[in-house]
C-alpha cells in the first residue's frame, strides 16, 4: 500500500485533471451534432479493427453471438434467457470484479468480500451453483470454496461477457444448476487477423480508492492465417473510503497477462494461450490492529493456465462444425496472518471440451458433446477445513434446435459422472442427469412469447461434503455432510418480449422447486478457538426442499433522436424469493432491486445519470439479520475522437454521488463491511 503523502498527491492530480474535463464539456453540450445512423452490430467487439472504429458502437447487444450456446446463435434468438455485455455498455460498467461487472444486469448480483472478490449471482443463486467461464472452460480456481476467494478472472481483458440465466446444466455440468457467466477474451484468434490493432486503458480512481488500473491487448496478423495476441493488467488500490470513514484491509494488487497465437483460415483454425494470473488484497473482514503492531490477513492468488483450442468448418458436409478445447490450470493461493502464511490452498486441474454440430434435413440444428475434467484440490495449514480431494467428471450431452416460421423449439439431454476422493477415507460418486424444453412463438414483428421447462441436477460440492474446521474468512466452524445426495430441481419459466422502433422490452417469470436443496445453516452452537481466545458459530452443511421463485425485467425507451442526440430511458427491476418448503427463509438470499437510468449519445459525446434501489432484506433465516436497503447514483460521461484508422476516448464515472451507506445482505461480512462511499474515475482508452 502507499503511504498517505503520495496518495493525497494523486488524489489532487486527479481533482486538477477531471476540472479540466468537465469544463469543455459543460461548454460544447449544447452544440453536440446529431448522431450518425446506427451500424450493423457485429458478432463481438470489433474495436480492434482498424478499419471499422465505429464497431465499438454495438447497437443492439440481441444481435451479438453467444459463443456459450454449442449452436452459436445471436442473443435475442434464444428461448433461453441470455444477456451479453459488450461494447460501450460493456466499458462503462467494466469493475475490479467480475460479479460487480455484472451486476447492473437484471436477474444478477455480486457477492462482496472486498472491492476485488465479487462472484455473480444468479437469480438468487451463487458459489458452486453458478458457472464461471473462460471462453467455455471453467477458470479452475478455488472461488465456489469460499467467498474470499476470488475468481481467477480479469473483466477489463473481455471482449464480451454472456450471462446464462437458470439453468445450464445441460451445457455445462452439474455446476451450473443456478446459470452460467461466460467470459471471452479472444486471445486465440478464430480468424484471420491482418495487421496490427488492439487497444490500451488508463484509469485513475480517486476518492474512495485513490489508486489506478492499467490495461492494453494487441492483435497482429498477417492476413493469411498466423495471428498473435498479448494483453496484460496492472492494478493498485489503497483501502478504500466509505461514508463512515476508512474501511481498513480493502487495499489490491493485481497483476495479469497472456500471450495466444493461432492458424486460422477457410478450414477452421487451431490456437494455443498461456496466461498468468498474480492477485494480492487485503481480508476486510480481518483488518487486524495495526496500534498494537497486527497486521491485517492478506491473500496472495497465482494461476497459470494454457490453453488449446480449435474447430474445423464443414468437416461432414455443409453446416457441420467440430470445435475443441483443452486446457491446464496451476492453481495456488496463500492466506497470510500478517507475515506468516496461515494456510495455502492448490489446484491443479485438466479439462477438455469437444462440440460437434450438424444440420440435419427439416432444419434442425443439432449439436453432441464431451466433456471432462480431473482436478486434485488441497488445503494446508491452519484453515485447511476440507481434505485433500481428487475430482473426476465426465459428462456426455446433447441439444436440438429447429425453426418454423413463428415457433422455435430447443430440446437437450446431459448426463453426467461425477466421482470424489479424499485423503480420510470418504469417497462419494453422483450421476446427476439433466433434461430441457424451451420455445418461442413470435405473435409479430414487435411480440415474442418464450417458455422453459427444465430439469437439472447437481452433484454437491467438496465443501458441502467433507468441510470440518475452523473457516476464518466466514467466521464461523463448518461441518460437512458426507452423506449429502443429489441435489435436484425442477424449474419452469415464461418470458416476454417486445420490440418496436421506441421501445425494447422483456419480462420473465421463474418458478424453481428444488428437492434436497443443499444450504449452510447456523446451529446456534459455539466452538471455541483456544489460539486466539474466540469462540466461533457452528454452521452445518444440510438438505431440504425449497422453493425460488422470481420475476425480472427491462426496458428501454428511445425518447428522442433529434438535433440535441439521442435520449434513452432504461428501466429495470428483478425480485426473488426462496424459501423452505416446511416454513423459513434461506439465508443471505439477494433483495429485490429497482433502477432507471438516463442516456444521451451525441456524435462523439455520450453521458448517463442512474439510480438503482436496492431494497431491504428482511425475509431471512433463523439467526439471520435484516440489512436496510440503499440507493445508488450513478453517472458516467465519455468524449470519442477517431483519427483515420486510430481513435481515443477520455471518460469519467461517478458512482454513489450521494454517499449512501451500503451494506451486501448476500456477505458473510456484511455487519463489517460496507461498500464504497462517494467516488470518481477518470482515464483515457485508446483504439489502434
């Protein structure tokens, strides 16, 4: 962390710098030009190509290609719901988490142990119920254990970010009953790349965090099929403020890079990548006393992955498509008590993946796969709750998809062998199985109805089994269920869509009914830490059958598009409820929300003012506490320059401008933790 001199250093440089900003721009708003005509949107972030800057204008996000879906169709084609960030839209909500990057999407949250550990939220779902991808392969960390483990993945070097809402089971195993968040970063180029392009960031976080994020990716190729990738990011953070003053151990240091390279052409295309992850942070939660000479608990994250990727077009007739991925992950993560090395979590996983596809007669899409994964995980040292666990999974799948003319219908099929071995003696073997059936029925242009029945498994995960100790980051001694079974649920969900020239809009209803629906439960009961005089709660690992049901939607409206720009109204809410079907709530299950947000987009200007309440969670379980509910204001404003084939783009970001005291109901930390108070960034993002 940096001493106090230089921050209120950077601090003021960042005053002088962001008066400078606003100044021209109070001056030129008034006389902002008429937006060019909307663009054709592209399949993903075209940013880097130097002939198209104005690719970076994706218009309508529907239209994107979900590379998650085995059949790869655009967004707004899928029964299923399905949201993509990319774009601007992307960049102005890009965070040090992956969770908080997501979480203006409705229907998704972020869990909260400090400004860099932020894991998704699926519809009230989270850890090991929601899959966290890396261009379709699991990121292999250790972030489903705990939540002040992050995941081993960086939001500033995605292209785009594609949220699987309900379950995904089908496609991606038994970790994905509650969805499935994918990121694609594009360091093993599909296709040709000719020339040189990418682009660079440099931000400057002032206020509550008074530190700085740096990124860039390059993309250079030849034109005939080599193409090169490399990317990195370098991000330092103090503590950061909140409305009640410093929250003491919420300081980052992270440290990211990758090098891909591949051959591509009218045949396929075959890549590998290399990747380093380094992140250290501080533990919020145990801040330590730094007047008696205690420092805080601090974690120190490693992983090097390599990748191998690949597909082949056509390779059994026209719309035949064969696509692979491998990859090998190197996993290390050291908890420290000061100085001292408290306890040291590995990884070491292989998984593969390989997808065939086919257009059979009648027009229907079809695809089949394999996927498999064998990864050992240990824990060592003074909170090593779970034994040393060796992991086998192998799961076989398939998915149909057909189209006539109003009506689409999408059926699949996965089973799944997933088998445990520990290091005491207790083994356990599943075989979870999951079925889907989901259409649309288009009634117009304007009206889309869409429908899910699903039928999804889960088999529990290592903590869930075999947890026995003292678990610090959650406070609390958790004991495992070895005889825990598979966790089953049954969900049924309606959608609705409509699109016209001022409005686009979609709502959707889910009801999920889960049988042994797995959850942690405080017994009430106390253990007692004789090495640091505490006592801890017991928390125990147990079934039951439960129910979430929920609602979430979105709207935008196209006000205006005249000679002052284009004026946009988005709206949006989401709400879920979960409960145990013999009476009670489950616990740490995430509020409902509501929030509008203003845009203006004026040839090279484009700003935004928003507010999002999120309520109060009162609906808790036995020996849970309500959290009071908060309002967030946001505003993001940014200035776009091209220049011949290059462009730049200076931009700021007020987020909590009312300096609201926040606190996450879905933390373990919560009653010690708040979120960040009133704050600014500044940067410049430059195009090549």
């Amino acid at each position: 962390m940096h001493p106090r001199l230089a921050s209120s250093f950077r601090r003021s440089t960042l005053t002088l710098a962001l008066t400078s900003l606003l100044t021209p721009v109070l001056a030129m708003a008034e006389d902002a030009p008429a937006p060019a005509d909307p663009q054709t949107p592209p399949s993903s972030d075209t940013r880097h190509d130097a002939t198209a800057s104005s690719g970076r204008h994706i218009k309508d996000l529907d239209k994107v290609v979900v590379t998650a879906s085995p059949l790869r169709d655009a967004a707004g084609e899928l029964s299923r719901p399905v949201e993509v960030l990319a774009g601007e839209r992307l960049d102005e909500v890009r965070s040090e988490s992956l969770g908080e990057t997501v979480s203006s999407l409705p229907g998704v949250q972020s869990s909260n142990f400090g400004p860099g550990v932020g894991r998704p939220i699926i519809r009230g779902l989270d850890g090991p119920r929601v899959a966290v991808l890396r261009d379709g392969l699991s990121t292999q960390d250790v972030s489903t254990v705990s939540q002040d483990h992050s995941p081993a993945i960086e939001p500033f070097l995605a292209n785009q970010i594609e949220v699987l809402k309900g379950p995904s089971t089908l496609l991606y195993g038994s970790g994905a009953i509650g969805g499935v968040v994918n990121v694609v970063d594009g360091r093993i180029a599909e296709t040709p790349v000719d020339g040189f392009s990418g682009r660079a960031e440099v931000r400057f976080d002032g206020g509550d965090k008074d530190g700085n994020t740096d990124m860039f990716r390059v993309d250079a190729g030849n034109g005939s099929g080599l193409s090169i990738h490399a990317d990195g990011v370098y991000r330092n953070q103090n503590d950061y403020d909140t409305p009640q003053g410093r929250q003491a151990n919420s300081w980052i240091d992270s440290k990211v890079g990758s090098i891909g390279a591949s051959l591509s052409g009218d045949w396929g295309f075959v890549g590998l990548s290399a990747s380093r992850f380094r992140d250290n942070y501080g533990n919020p939660g145990e801040p330590g006393d730094l007047s008696i000479g205690e420092r805080g608990v601090s974690l120190k994250l490693q992983q090097d992955r390599y990748d191998l990727k690949g597909g082949l077009t056509d390779p059994w007739g026209e719309g035949s498509a064969l696509r692979y991925s491998f990859g090998h992950t190197d996993y290390a993560h050291t908890e420290f008590e000061g100085d001292e090395v408290g306890t040291v979590f590995t990884k070491r996983a292989n998984e593969g993946r390989v997808e065939a596809s086919f257009t059979f007669s009648g027009g229907w899409q079809t695809a089949f796969g394999l996927q498999g994964s064998d990864t050992t995980f240990q824990a060592v040292g003074e909170e090593s709750f779970v034994p040393k666990t060796d992991t086998r999974s192998l799961g076989v799948f398939g998915v149909a998809r057909n189209s006539w003319d109003r009506v689409t219908a999408e059926l699949g099929a996965r089973v799944d062998k997933v088998k445990y071995q520990t290091d005491i003696g207790v083994d356990r073997d599943f075989t979870p199985t999951s079925f889907s059936l989901s259409g649309g029925f288009r009634f117009n242009e304007q009206w889309r109805l869409t429908a899910n029945l699903d039928h999804a498994e889960r088999a529990p995960a290592e903590e869930e089994l075999f947890a026995n100790g003292p678990h610090i980051a959650t406070l609390a001694f958790e004991i495992g269920d070895a005889n825990l079974k598979t966790e089953k649920a049954n969900q049924a969900e309606l959608g609705l869509n409509f699109q016209n020239e001022w409005v686009d809009a979609k709502v959707a209803a889910y009801y999920n009914r889960y049988n042994d629906f797995v959850y942690i439960v405080d017994t009430g009961n106390q253990w007692f830490n004789e090495e640091d005089n505490d006592f801890l709660p017991i928390r125990q690992w147990t079934q039951a059958d439960a129910i979430f049901h929920g609602f979430e939607g979105e709207a935008t409206f196209h006000l205006a598009n005249n000679d002052t720009g284009a004026w946009d109204l988005r709206v949006f809410g989401d709400t879920v409820r979960a409960r145990l079907n013999d009476g009670g709530n489950l616990p740490r299950i995430a509020p409902g929300r509501v929030g509008a947000q203003m845009r203006w987009n004026a040839d090279q200007w484009r700003a935004s003012l928003g507010a999002t309440r999120t309520m109060k969670q009162d609906k808790i379980a036995v020996n849970e506490t309500a959290t009071d509910g908060y309002t967030f204001v946001d505003a993001h404003l940014a200035y776009h320059v091209d220049r011949g084939s290059n462009a730049w783009e200076v931009f700021l970001d007020g987020n909590n401008l009312t300096n609201q005291d926040a606190r996450v109901h879905t933390s373990f930390l919560k009653d010690d933790v708040m979120l960040p108070g009133r704050s600014a960034s500044f940067g410049v993002r430059m195009f090549f």
